[in-house]
C-alpha cells in the first residue's frame, strides 16, 4: 500500500490487491447468458481473479 502524510497527524492511504490464483471451480462456473444445444449449462474455462482497492483516511500519533 501506499500512505500520503498531509501533516504530521493526518494521512490517505491506497491498497491494491491482486490474486494471481483462479477462484473458482470449473464443474460449478457456469455460464449466465446461454446454454447448450440440449438446454444443459455449459461450464466455463476461463481464469476468475479478484481485485481489491481500498483507500483509507486515518490519524497518526
């Protein structure tokens, strides 16, 4: 993350977060806008990751 002191008691702050790691699991990641040529759920194979922001407004002591 990344702290910006405004002075010596106030500060902003920004965290990133990245997951390099697939989410879920194939058998349950379903596809939401179609199915198949016989109305089954077509699974998906694609890489779900999560990213996160947070920003934060704190004091210092």
């Amino acid at each position: 993350g990344l702290a910006f002191y405004l002075n010596q008691g106030l500060y902003v702050g920004l965290r990133v977060n990245y997951g390099l790691s697939d989410l879920t699991r194939t058998e349950r990641d379903v596809s939401r806008k179609e199915l198949d040529d016989s109305n089954n759920f077509i699974f998906r194979e694609d890489k779900d990751r999560n990213l996160t922001l947070q920003a934060s407004v704190g004091f210092s002591f």
